[in-house]
C-alpha cells in the first residue's frame, strides 16, 4: 500500500514537459516564456506572423548573445557597470510599478472627463476631412442612369430604399467616414459640397450613386464621445504620475540624502530649480550622487 501510495503520488507531481519553440543550441524558448511578454488576451487577437516575428527576434538576439558571452564581453568591468545600473533601474520600476498596482483603482468619473475635454480641445482636433453620405449600389450603368434622371435632392433615401442592392442599409445613422476609408472608386466624394450628387460611380462591386449629406473640415474638434477613451487613460496615467511622486516623497522622509553642488560638471548660469527646503543638504563633505541617478 506504501508503494502504491508513492507510486500515485509521483503520478500526480507529474508535470508535461514545456513546449519548446525555439533553440539555440542548447537555449530554449519555451511558450511558457513566450507568453510572459504578452497579455493572455493577445493571443485571440494577435496573428500567428507576429508571434513569428517576435521568435525571430529572439533567436538574433540569443545568438549575438552567446558569441558575445564566447568572447566574454560579461567579464569587462565597464559591461559590468552597466549592467548593474541596468538591474538598479529594473528593480526601481519594478518596484514602484508594483506599489502604484496595488493601490491604483482609479476609474475617472464622467465629469473629470468631462472637464479635462473642456480644458484640452485643442489636443483633439481632426487630422483630416470626414465625410458623410448616402448611397445607392445598382448592378449595371443603365439602372443607375434611369435612377439618377429621378433623383432630387429629397427623395434620395426612398430611391435608395427602393432600389440599391443596399436596401436595409439605415440612411439615418451613417457615420462619418475619413478619406483613407472611403473607396477609391467614390473619391469624387472628397471634392464635393454638402448636397452634392454624383453621377454613375463604377466600383468593383456595382455602379453607385451618391449623396454628400455632410462634410467636416480638419482641424475642427473631435466630438467628446469619440475622445472619451483616450481621456479616461490620459487621467488614468496622470493619477499614476501623481501617485508615483507621492510615492518617491514617502520613501524620501527620514532619509539622509545629500548633494554637493559645488563638485557637480557644468557651466554655471544655466537654468536650475534649487530643490524645496529640506530634500538636500548642500555640504562639500558629502559624496557625490551617480550621474543621472
């Protein structure tokens, strides 16, 4: 029964081996590790070219790696000092990152946003021209010159609801359309005044007859709901920052941190904001902080 016990138990830590996708000779890439520089959800979305690359890429880099490890480059003592300063900033953001998780909950109400779009509209303006406009798809040439001997500038959406191969499209709702997203067989379209009907268009997949119901210049400010995402991670990321270097000022508190001035390289009369009182203390005696830390 001890035996059979062990046995089961054994059975049971059994874990499948990792799926290896690359190698080099005897370095591997498992999927394991592959999926540890994505999101889980990015596999329903991402293609598998992509994953490609990014397997490509480390298996360049792996061999540069190695021949550089062959030849020792990890031993000189400047690559040491860089990597050291490397793992220092590592460990910083990690660490800070991990702080900020914990206590970043922060959903921006409708109102924040709402001002911040107030304050910044001149951040959301359109790059480019859209343009909105009904449509009437026929088969051949004739239809749509039989059709447009009876258009006017009321009657287009029962024309379209009568006779295009695109009748249960809602005339009432169309969106606005910017000009990469407008086909080239219709870029008449980008030419044209409000109101404007065009002749017979032919398109790959029929002769068209369209209606300019709107055009928006660039330049004009992009409406609130279509900006509304962006704001919510612009505030998102400002309330991060600002956690960030509350963070940094709570870690400072009873910490003895000096800087001696009067050794740091530079030119004088350049532009410096002198640190708030208490955060240094100004004395020639101290060692120097490491530049750019």
């Amino acid at each position: 029964m001890a035996v059979l016990a062990l046995s089961l138990t054994g059975c049971r830590d059994k874990t499948p081996p990792p799926v290896v996708l690359a190698q080099v000779d005897q370095v591997k890439l498992t999927l394991g590790e592959l999926r540890e520089s994505f999101p889980a959800e990015y596999e329903k979305v991402l293609p598998r070219e992509q994953y490609l690359d990014v397997i490509q890429r480390w298996i360049d880099d792996e061999t540069v790696y190695q021949q550089a490890l062959r030849r020792k480059l990890d031993e000189d003592p400047q690559v040491r000092r860089k990597l050291e300063r490397l793992r220092r900033r590592m460990i910083i953001e990690e660490f800070l990152a991990r702080e900020i998780a914990a206590g970043s909950g922060m959903e921006p109400d409708e109102g924040s946003m709402q001002r911040y779009y107030e304050n910044h509209k001149s951040e959301f303006l359109r790059k480019v021209p859209e343009y909105r406009y009904q449509q009437i798809r026929v088969a051949t040439l004739k239809e749509a010159l039989a059709i447009r001997s009876k258009l006017n500038g009321g009657n287009f959406a029962a024309m379209a609801a009568k006779h295009s191969l695109d009748s249960n499209l809602d005339l009432s709702a169309l969106p606005f359309r910017k000009p990469a997203e407008i086909p080239t067989c219709l870029s008449a379209v980008l030419d044209a005044p409000p109101g404007w009907l065009s002749a017979p268009l032919s398109c790959p997949d029929g002769v068209y007859l369209v209606k300019l119901q709107d055009r928006i210049a660039a330049g004009t400010s992009l409406p609130f709901s279509e900006v509304r995402e962006a704001i919510s991670g612009q505030l998102v990321m400002q309330h991060k920052g600002r956690m960030r270097e509350t963070k940094i000022r709570q870690y400072k508190e009873g910490v003895a941190i000096s800087l001696n001035v009067d050794q740091i390289p530079g030119q004088e009369g350049g532009a410096y904001a002198a640190p708030a009182p208490g955060d240094y203390t100004d004395t020639a005696s101290e060692e120097r902080l490491p530049p750019g830390e």
